[in-house]
C-alpha cells in the first residue's frame, strides 16, 4: 500500500463519507492512512425518496472513531446537507473550531432521485433534487472551504462519474449534474492556480457500492433476470473484465492530493476498468 508522507498532519474534508459501504468511506480511510486528519461529513439521515441509504450520525461518530484509533489521526463527525447554505455554514464553523486550516477537500457527496425515468417525462422535483446535491452541492461546499485553504498547497477532488461524459439510459439529471461537476472543476481549476489551488475530478465507472447494488437489482426487475447475471453482462463491457472497488477510487484521490501530482490540475480521470477510454 502505497502512503504519501506529504500528506501528514494535513486536514481533509470529505463529504458523504458517512458509511463504511461508499467511496467517501474508503477515501477517508486511505488519507487518515496517510497521516492526514479527517473530517467525516454527511447528511446523517437518508433522504426523502432516496433509495440508498445514508449513514446515520452514530454511524458516522463511529467512522471518525475508529480512523482516529486505527491511524492516531485527529478526527470529527459533522452533519452538513450540501443543498442548504445554512447546514454547510454550521459544518465549516465546526471545522474552523478544531483545524487551523483546510488542506484537502473532497466533494464526494451525491445522489440520484426518480430514477428510472427518461428526460422528457422525469419528474421536476426529483430531477432539481439530483442537480441541487450532486452540483450545487459542490460549488456550495466549495465556496465555504475554499477561505479555509487560503495559504495552503492545497487540493480538491471532485467526485464526478462516467455518466458525466457518457450519457446512460433513463438517469439523466444525474448525468447532466455530474457534466457539470466536470465543468465546474475546470473553471475553478482556473480560477485557483493563482492560489495555489489544484482542482481536480474524478469519474468512477462500475464501482462495487450500495449504489451499484441498487442499480443491479433494479435493471435485473426490468430485465427479467438475476442480479448476479446483470453483474456479468456489465463486466463483459469492461476490458478489465471486473466492477471496480472502492479503494481503488481512493488511491487515485490520496495521489490528487498529495505532492505527487503537483503539476495537474483541471483534468476529469476516468477510473473504469477502460470501459470508459476518451478524455
């Protein structure tokens, strides 16, 4: 396993990193590996209408427990719903109390609502509630965090998706959120060079979550088929012949943060098994 040094006593915010199933999990977990102190911060409490699960508070409390002890990093557990400006105002009095400054952000927080539906009969408020979280909520976050990285080498990774740059079937405000995060992230990228800011995305393909689970099964009902079967006919669609895992979206998140990419910033990283190929 490989650990950035650099990246030692540093302070990383991540958001939906609530449960110990997710990519924002398994990104908290390899940057307190690395030595860096974590901030473990999520809604608390699922969604209205949401299908996939959202960790609870104690759920929470007990990620940024353990990483503390597993890794002898400082930690904190704070609630913060990335589609209101009040919440997120709270989450970053609370961050300001206990760190001196920010050094890594990681706009991981998302969801997807009214699915499966296609553009031209999606319903309205589902779809502005998957653009208000998936985008809205990072140009939110951001705009909090970034005063508490001023002076710092620092670094935000922003979790975009393949959907963002291939359009899937019936998922369209998702996909039309996660483009935008893409966008988003090369507009600060510029914005912040000048303050030694780097921005970057990241878009996973198949990656092996609740999310995926969720979304086998509900192609298995349309489909007339097994979850263990849809999950072979997508592999068979990517070279590397298997559905990702979370920790391999981390490692690539650990190295955006870290010295060793110091000269990227603005770019949209694909990590899918080569399903996905195109820039």
């Amino acid at each position: 396993m490989i650990v950035y040094k650099d990246l030692e006593k540093k302070t990383a915010v991540v958001t939906g990193s609530g449960k110990k199933t997710g990519i924002g999990y398994a990104i908290a977990e390899k940057l307190a590996s690395c030595g860096a102190n974590i901030v473990i911060a999520d809604l608390g409490k699922t969604l209205a209408g949401d299908k996939i699960k959202t960790g609870t508070w104690e759920e929470m409390e007990d990620i940024a427990e353990s990483l503390a002890d597993n890794f002898g990093v400082k930690t904190l557990a704070v609630n913060a719903d990335v589609t209101d400006n009040e919440s997120i105002r709270q989450m970053a009095g609370r961050i300001g109390d206990q760190f001196e400054q920010v050094d890594i952000l990681c706009n991981n927080a998302g969801a997807s609502f009214g699915v499966p539906d296609a553009a031209h009969t999606y319903n309205e408020d589902a779809w502005m509630k998957t653009i208000d979280v998936n985008l809205h909520g990072v140009f939110r976050v951001s705009r909090a965090i970034i005063p508490m990285m001023t002076g710092a080498r620092g670094s935000i990774i922003n979790t975009a998706s393949r959907a963002g740059k291939k359009p899937p079937l019936f998922n369209g405000a998702y996909a039309v959120a996660k483009a935008g995060v893409i966008m988003l992230t090369k507009v600060m990228a510029g914005e912040l060079a000048g303050a030694g800011i780097r921005i970057n995305a990241i878009c996973p393909g198949q990656i092996m979550t609740d999310l995926e689970r969720w979304r086998f099964g509900l192609e298995a009902e349309v489909y007339g088929t097994t979850i263990e079967e849809r999950e072979k006919e997508m592999c068979r669609t990517i070279p590397l012949g298997r559905i990702g895992t979370p920790g391999e979206v981390a490692n690539l998140v650990a190295w955006l943060a870290s010295d060793e990419s110091s000269y990227i910033t603005g770019q949209a990283i694909n990590v899918t098994g080569g399903q996905l190929m195109e820039l």
